[in-house]
C-alpha cells in the first residue's frame, strides 16, 4: 500500500506542477510584447517615448499587466540598431515602435510581418517607410514631426533684422533633415536670402561645420530637426555664442539647449498620438497597413528667452503673443 500511495502523490505533485506550469504560461501569452528602439537620447525623442507609453496607458494597455514594454536606446549606432532589431524579430514582438528615421528604416529592414509604428520621422515617404503617407500599404506607420519651415524662415526674419545669410546645419546621412532643408533654401531664395550649408556625419564634426558657418559671415544659423545636432546642441552653442551668432532649430528640445526660437510640434503629443494608433492596432480595430501618417496640428512658439537676451535680440509684441496662446 505504501509503494501505492507514494506513486500516487508523485502522480499528483507532477499534475499540480503541469497545471501551474500551464497557469504561468497563459498569463505571459496574455501580455502582448511591445519593443521599442530609440535612436539616441534627447529631451524631444525621450518625452515622445513617455507619450508613447501613456498613450497606450490611457486605452488600458499598461507596462506589467497586459502588455510587456522591452525599451531599448541604440545610442546613435547603426550597429547597435541592427541587433536590437533582430532581437525583437526573433522575439516575435507583437508590436514594435521605432523612434527617430533611422530606428524606423533598419526595423523596416528586418521585418515585413511584425506592426511598426514610428514617431519623431519627419516623412515617412522621402524615407521610403510607406507606399504613400495616406496609403501606407505595408506594416509600418506611424506620426510625423513634420515643421513648419516656411515659419521658421519667417522667425529668423523677424529676430535678425536685414538678415540676408542664413547658415544651414544638418547631418548628411539624415534623408528627413535633407528634405527640411532643401524646403527651407526654396522659401528662403523667395526672400532674397542666401543660404549657406554645412553638413556634418557625428558630433565630433559639429565643431569645425560651425566654425566654417561663422567664417562665412552668416548671421544666423538654422538646424532641422537632426537627430545629432539634437544630441550636441551644447557643442554648437559654444560656438555660435560667442561669435553672437543665433541658431533657430526646429525643435523646442533643441532651442532650450543651445537655439534661440522656434516653431515646433510637441513631442510628448506626438509620441502620445502614437500610443493611440498603437492601441487600435493591438484592439485590431485597425492595421498598420490602412493607417494614414497623422501630423500634429498644434504648432507653438518656444522663444529661449534667457539665450535671446544674452545675444541682443529682441522679441516683438506680435511674437509675445504667439507665446502665451
């Protein structure tokens, strides 16, 4: 009977392990898997993943519970981006979101078949993410940081009186910050204005591309939004400072670190916006490949006013406005 009874309590201690094995199982396969990669990390980049995350939050879709958020930062290494991206891959994310151009290409470039949505990308087209940005067609989507640059032209215009040479400052590598500038010398030549460009492919570049706008007697310097310079934007300023020479960036995480003024989306909004589509996708109330690019429709002023003051320029009534709505 003993030899019975101790088969029968393996028996059951085996049934119970199964049982709670297979309990453990159902609430992982419960929690869809979100990877994340972003770029490189900057104040604009890092709030639009905190409103990524809260965006998903906000339609019930929470970190621990029934997703499992894997965030991951390339620092700015293409190398780092590759492999993060086949880990994901190979993980079978249920979704994943790409933050900045290059995260989005190289998630676009490992997978066909996992949803990507992607966010702080200025056109998904130029990049050659999507069929059409109404019409994305593929797995990949997302929002657009998309600036208003003719504004910008029109700031600098109105900050730098009888400024008649504009400086350009973007990273040659970055398709999203060529097309901004090639927007901004259209509108600028419709001006008068002449435009001067410097490119660089790091930040150990951004030194010597600044010191050769200087030298060329620009008055003011424009930055699109560039993943690099947004990372450096104090090594600029070191430069463009002292030779009292103002940068417009088009970022607000940018201007309050090394620009003066700017017109900008707001990032933690976008990356918010985002979370929302992500929601829909992980609902399956809608898929990725039907999801038209969103912009952002709320534009706002971001004046450095403490950098303003330091280098004599003056903000008008009209701009104060602009500020305060």
């Amino acid at each position: 009977m003993n030899w019975k009874k101790g088969i029968a309590l393996a028996l059951a201690a085996v049934s119970m392990a199964a049982v709670m094995a297979g309990c453990g199982n159902t609430a992982s396969d419960n929690q869809k898997k979100i990877g994340i990669i972003q770029l490189v990390e900057h104040p604009s980049l890092d709030a639009a993943n905190k409103g990524f995350i809260d965006g998903l939050a906000s339609k019930g879709y929470k970190d621990g519970e029934n997703i499992k958020i894997d965030y991951q930062n390339a620092q700015a290494d293409q190398s780092n981006l590759n492999s993060i991206a086949q880990r994901f891959v190979s993980d079978k994310k249920d979704l994943m979101l790409a933050i900045a151009t290059p995260a989005a290409q190289t998630l676009a470039n490992a997978t066909h078949d996992i949803p990507i949505l992607g966010t702080a990308i200025t056109d998904y087209e130029t990049a050659k993410l999507v069929q059409s940005n109404s019409h994305p067609g593929g797995n990949v989507s997302g929002t657009s940081d998309m600036t208003p640059v003719e504004r910008e032209v029109d700031l600098i215009i109105a900050l730098v009186p009888n400024v008649q040479r504009i400086g350009a400052l973007y990273t040659s590598s970055e398709i999203n910050s060529q097309l901004q500038v090639e927007k901004m010398k259209a509108y600028a030549a419709t001006k008068g204005i002449t435009v001067v460009e410097a490119t660089v492919s790091n930040v150990n570049d951004i030194q010597q591309a600044a010191t050769n706008l200087v030298n060329q007697d620009v008055q003011a310097i424009y930055t699109p939004t560039d993943n690099v310079l947004a990372s450096a934007m104090a090594n600029l300023a070191q430069i463009t400072d002292v030779a009292k020479i103002p940068v417009f960036a088009a970022d607000e995480g940018m201007t309050m670190t090394g620009g003066v003024a700017t017109y900008s989306v707001d990032y933690y909004k976008l990356g918010y916006q985002t979370g929302l589509m992500a929601a829909k996708v992980l609902s399956g109330e809608a898929k990725v490949a039907d999801m038209a690019i969103e912009m952002q429709k709320d534009i706002k002023l971001t004046v450095n006013e403490e950098r303003a003051k330091r280098l004599g320029i003056i903000i008008p009534d009209a701009l104060r406005k602009d500020m305060k709505q």
